[in-house]
C-alpha cells in the first residue's frame, strides 16, 4: 500500500504529518509513503526525504491534478494494492486510514472517498466553503446518478483495480473528475464519514478564490458530461430547443386558424424554424458526439488492459 501526500510549501506541517502516518496495518504487507512535491520553495521535499519518504518533484508547481496522476502512475509502477491519498497539512486524521481502506480489502468497492460532511458543517470550515462543496456534490450526484455527499475531499482509498481505469486529464484538481471516472465505468464507490479539522488562519489553496475554483471546477465537471453522457446533454438541448420550436409555430398556426392572418405574429414562424433547426443540429452533434465516446471507450478498454499486461509483464520478470 502507497499513502501519498501532495505538497506545495509544506515544510511546517510535512515532518509531522509523515511521523503520524500508520506504518503496519492489519492485512497490509508494506506501507511506502509518497510525497509529490508540487514545485515547494521552502524545503518541503528536503525534509520528506529526511522522514524516509519517496519524494517525486516538480520543477514548478503543476496543480492538483498532475501530482495525483504522477502518484497512480508510482503506484501502478510499485505494483500497489492500495493507493491512499491524503493532504499534508494535518487536516485529516491518520487514524481513519484502517476504516478508510476497509472496504477495499474486503472487496465491497474499488474507491473510499472521506466524507466530511455527515454530521454538517465541520468546525471553523468558512459557510461559503460548505455550501460550495454541497452545491458541486449535488451536480456530480445528478451528473453520475448516484448519490454523493462529499465528492471534493482528497482523503482518499483506490484500489488497484481503480488505478488501472483511472485516465485523468485536469491539471486543477481530479477529485471530481476521479469519481465521474469511476463511476461510468461502472466501478463502486463508497462514502465514509470522518472528522475533519480547519484552521482558521490557513487558506485552501485550490478553493481560495470561490470564482476561480467554480469556473474549474464546472469545467471539468462539464467536460466529464460531454465525455461520458453526450447523447444525454446533446439530447436535453436539443428537445429544449424543438420544444420552444413547436411553442413558437403552435402559437402562430393557432392564431392564424382563429384569425385567418399571421400577421402581427409573423415572425413567430421565423423564430420557430430557427429554433427547430438549431435543434436538429444539436441533435446531430449529440449523434456524432455519441459515437465518439464509443470510441473513447473502447480507447479507455485498450488502455486498461494495456496497464494490466505490463503489471503481468513487470511480475513475470
């Protein structure tokens, strides 16, 4: 099992979050402990080192997103089971990691996500923050059809079955994107509560700014539709765009059969075909973007069983 850490300047917290780190657990042959130094200026990656931990740097910080893929790829490398993720500034506590991983190694999911939320608002977590993170949980519960209540916590459990699916694109952030990943391929993921502590005067790097992070965070979670359920979002859009069409040039028909005129209602007759012109189109669009994700997934097949070929492979040798 891999318990990775991301870090950007973290060289007052690393040191103890490391020491605090489980090294033995019960089903657990051996425990390697990952920091991805994501470009840190302050030594952050020295003292990792120091505290026997594997380090992967970043020249320059990369985001979230970039040190959470270099983490799988390290773990599918390092032939792990597990692949635990949790930050590097003591918000979590280590001692959730048994229950974290639980379900994993009795095979009731592929992926534990932390759920901070079970009890309400956690201490000191600013209410503009809560209701962010519920307002994103909601759109990826409806995005994936399954209910989540915390889907953007990196404290985290994947198993090896998990990392061979995952194909992660963001650089931002990929704890949304991890679970639509996941969750269209059909893999099971489970919520588990935990206690969770926020400091005050410490500021969230990713959801700092609340403008920044909702147009990041749409964006991936947009895309992730697009990707997964075009004919879904196509097909709305499209209907939507038919059914003001019909509204349009119902009104106008029935006016006329009641008047005899179309007139001063003509141009209801224009808007309405274009209306349900663009609304072909989008339908279309929908078809063809369908047949590309069919694609996609077949890509997506290949690459899975190219990762586990080269795991057979790396084992034989």
């Amino acid at each position: 099992m891999i318990i990775y850490l991301p870090a950007f300047n973290e060289a007052e917290n690393i040191e103890q979050v490391i020491n605090s780190l489980p090294r033995k657990l019960r089903g657990v042959n051996q425990i390697e402990i990952l920091v991805v130094d994501d470009g840190s200026t302050d030594g952050t990656a020295a003292i990792a080192r120091g505290e026997k931990a594997t380090v992967i740097s970043h020249h320059r910080n990369r985001g979230l997103g970039v040190a959470f893929q270099n983490a799988v790829r390290y773990a599918l490398d390092q032939d792990a089971d597990i692949l635990v993720s949790i930050d590097a500034d003591g918000q979590f506590d280590p001692g959730d990691i048994p229950g974290l991983i639980s379900p994993i190694q009795e095979g009731d999911c592929h992926m534990v996500t932390a759920n901070r939320f079970e009890s309400g608002k956690p201490e000191n977590m600013p209410r503009s923050k809560y209701w962010g993170n519920k307002q994103v949980s909601r759109i990826v519960s409806v995005v994936s059809g399954v209910k989540f209540k915390d889907v953007s916590c990196g404290f985290r459990a994947y198993s090896k079955e998990a990392l061979y699916h995952l194909n992660l694109f963001g650089s931002y952030s990929y704890t949304h994107e991890a679970i639509l990943n996941l969750v269209f391929k059909g893999l099971e993921i489970v919520e588990y509560p935990i206690e969770v502590k926020y400091f005050p005067e410490r500021e969230s790097r990713i959801a700092s700014n609340l403008f920044k992070y909702t147009y990041n965070m749409s964006k991936i979670i947009f895309r992730s539709m697009l990707d997964y359920r075009p004919l879904f979002f196509f097909g709305n859009l499209g209907f939507l765009c038919l059914l003001i069409a019909f509204l349009f040039v119902g009104y106008l028909l029935v006016f006329y059969f009641i008047t005899g005129a179309f007139t001063p209602y003509k141009s209801f007759g224009f808007i309405g075909l274009g209306f349900g012109i663009f609304g072909l189109l989008i339908l279309f669009i929908g078809l063809v973007a369908d047949m590309l994700n069919r694609i996609r997934l077949n890509q997506d097949r290949i690459l899975y069983r190219m990762k586990i070929k080269t795991d057979h492979h790396r084992e034989d040798h």
